[in-house]
C-alpha cells in the first residue's frame, strides 16, 4: 500500500493591498503633489484637479465652466486641436476631461517611459490654451443640443431635478448650464473664466504608477510655475443649506421616476464607513434588499438604487427608483420602509456580505492603476492628503450589525427632499 503524502495546511489569507509608498508636497509654484510609487506596474496614470467647477460660475452664465473644460483641447500657443490630439496619440496616451460642482479633472494614462511628454502636454492644455472663437461656439451650441437631449433621458433629467431641489439653485444647477444662460456664453467669457479659475493654487495633480517622484516633482513645479496665482483655494467645504422639500415635474411618461435624497456622512465623518456598508445591504447587486423586496417579492419597480455623493465636506444619500404612475406611492414608502428597516432586523451575514463586496472591489478593482491615481486625487479633494489603502480596509471591517443600525436610526429620514417626473405627484 503506497505510503499517503500529508498535504500541508494552505496558508493563511494575506491582504491583498499592502502599505501604499506615497510622495506629497505642496511645490513653490503653488502645485499640490501626491505620487503613488508603484514601481511593479507597466502604465501610470495622472489626474489634474482643478478647483473649480460649475459652483463657480457666475449665476448668469451657468454651464460656462463646462465649455471651459470642453474647449481646453482645441488649440494652445503650439498646438491647434488636431495637432494636441496627435502629440498625445504619437505617445500613446489616453486622456479625457470632465466637469464637476467643485472641480474640473483631466485624466491621463501612459507608459512609464512617456510620463515627462504627457506632463509637457497636459501642462500646456492647462496653462497655454487659446480658446478659437468657433471651438467656443461649436461647444456653446453642442451644449444646447445635449440640453435639449436631456428631456428624452428621463432617468437623467430627475437626477438633474433632484440635485437642484438638494443642493439649492446655485450649487444644485445642472453642470451642462441652461438654455438661456448658455446663449450669454462668449469667448472671451471662456477666456476670462480661465484666467480667474485655473490657477497653480487650485490644481491637485495625483500620480500612480513606475514614476521618480522627486523628478517629477521638479517637472510639474517648472511647467505649471506662473499659472496664477499660488495661494490655495478652492478648498472650503461645499456651500449649500439642506433643506427637506418636494418638487414634481409633469411629463407624460410611462414611468414614474422617483429621486430621494436626505444628510448622510462626509468622507471625514467616522461613520462613513458604516453609511458604505449600510447602502451595501440596501443595494449591493441582486442581493441587496431594494432588489429582493422592492422588485422581485413586490414587483414595484423597473428599477431601483441607493448610494451617496460627497461634496467637499458634506454626505448626501440619494434612493431613486422607476415604477408605473399607479404604484408610484407605495413604491416611495416601501424605500423609506426598506431604510427604516436597517435599523430593526438587520442581520450579521447581510452586513458580512456588503462588508465582503466593499473588500472585493477595494482589492480587485480599486487597485487598478488608474484608479489608485483617481482615488488619491479624491483623497487630496477630500483630506488634502494621501489615505492609506488599509486605513479604508480597516474602517470597513469595524463594520457591524449593531454599529448599521445604531447609524440608520440617527439618520434625519423625516426631513428628505423628494423629486418626481411623470404622470402623476405624489
């Protein structure tokens, strides 16, 4: 009989994130600097934050910081818009742009050995752009016609109807501005808004990647030196007063779309981590129970959500949902049913389960490369400086029943601002 072989034990679970090696510094030229070294990966990838963003516009011209952003890549002192595009495709970069209520992002990707390029490059959209007079007014226009777009996407328009009625008329308006603000919106209104806005003092830049952070460091402090004025700002905590109100827009829609918002935690509150998992239990997938219990033992809805936004120094909760204009008032108490709930029969194996979710994407997709640069950017938005991987890992493993519902109960559930779109008010 052959002899058995023992087979050892496995070996316990190691963390999948390790200590984070990270490089911040506020450089002479008034640039805030955060690298993440990641000398084992093969792309870096970096993220311009400007502070500003459609809460800076001027309540008359709503929309222009989004032409701003729309129209950085159309043309530099060295460069038209065609030849910018080819300089980043000649190095293989990707980039993109997007505008925010507190911040306008450019977000590039590369190969370590092109990071210097793509610095040249990006810095020169951002200090050097020229702003053609028809790039602005094809953006102008652009921006009109995807105005008009909206009113076809409704699940869209009652996010637009809903932020408005959280956030107040001027840092609840629609980023992409309104009809007759866009129509004010001229060139040298783009160009003036640049100059005022886009200044060295209110630009983040977070790097992730293969890079010499002391090298790069010296870089970004030469190509953005000059770019306005140094001083910080842009950094006070978003400026709006939550008030509990409702709003109905009539369309006649198959639908009935449902928007609810109430206070949640900031990303400094201590209880953010649980507010995380709490939103896990009520829609983490096909096993959250806004699924299980609103769509598939009620039938409700056609689709149902729960999650939360974080302005600078503010939480907001957002439940939204689509049902039939008959089922539309039983739909919105059975939300608030379903979050009152948290904090009467929670179990231990729901919690486990978003805790596990939150983990999951933490270790598998948060550690991306591009989204470990996203993630230090919004650490720098938020804290103002890098957050260890492990600290968040840590906050979220804290997590239990006892601690979800302790939250849900002290949560303002009677004071919520409730938007609709369709047939029929609630």
């Amino acid at each position: 009989m052959p002899k058995e072989t023992a087979i050892p034990a496995p070996a316990a679970a190691q963390p999948l994130i390790v200590e984070a090696d990270f490089f911040h510094q506020n450089l002479p030229s008034g640039v805030e600097l955060a690298v993440d070294r990641l000398p084992e990966r093969n792309t870096v990838a970096l993220a311009f934050r400007m502070l500003s963003g459609a809460a800076d516009d001027p309540m008359e011209l709503g929309g222009l910081a989004a032409i701003v952003e729309r129209t950085l890549s159309k043309g530099t002192k060295r460069h038209d818009g065609r030849g910018l595009a080819d300089a980043f495709d000649a190095i293989g970069a990707a980039w993109s742009t997007t505008t925010g209520r507190q911040s306008t992002v450019m977000r590039v990707l590369c190969l370590p050995e092109f990071v210097p390029q793509a610095l040249e490059l990006s810095a020169e959209m951002l200090t050097q752009p020229t702003f053609p007079d028809d790039a602005c007014r094809v953006a102008v226009e652009l921006a009109q016609q995807e105005l008009k777009n909206l009113e076809d996407s409704p699940d869209s328009l009652v996010r637009v109807l809903s932020q408005k009625l959280t956030y107040g008329d001027l840092f609840g308006r629609y980023v992409g501005g309104e009809a007759e603000t866009l129509a004010r919106i001229t060139p040298d209104k783009v160009r003036d808004h640049w100059k005022r806005m886009f200044t060295a003092g209110r630009l983040q830049i977070s790097i992730a990647g293969a890079v010499d952070a002391e090298a790069v460091a010296a870089l970004v402090d030469r190509l953005f030196n000059g770019l306005g004025r140094r001083e910080p700002a842009g950094r006070q905590p978003a400026d709006f007063e939550f008030r509990p109100a409702r709003s109905h827009r009539h369309k006649d829609l198959e639908q009935e779309y449902i928007a609810i918002t109430l206070p949640g935690a900031s990303r400094s509150d201590p209880d953010f981590a649980v507010e995380q998992v709490a939103l896990g239990v009520l829609s983490g997938g096909m096993s959250g129970r806004l699924f299980t219990e609103v769509r598939e033992k009620l039938g409700l809805v056609y689709w149902v959500g729960a999650w939360h936004e974080q302005p600078r120094g503010r939480g907001i909760i957002n439940l939204g949902a689509s049902t039939t204009p008959e089922r539309s008032h039983k739909t919105y108490q059975t939300l608030m049913r379903e979050l009152r709930r948290l904090s009467e029969d929670l179990t231990e194996a729901e919690v486990a389960r978003a805790r596990d979710q939150h983990i999951a994407h933490k270790e598998t997709e948060d550690d991306l490369t591009r989204a470990r640069a996203g993630n230090l950017s919004d650490d720098l938005f938020h804290f103002s400086r890098p957050i260890q991987p492990q600290v968040e890992l840590d906050a979220i493993r804290a997590v239990d029943a006892a601690r979800v519902e302790a939250y849900v109960r002290k949560l303002p559930r009677d004071r919520v601002c409730v938007a609709t779109l369709g047939k029929r008010e609630l």
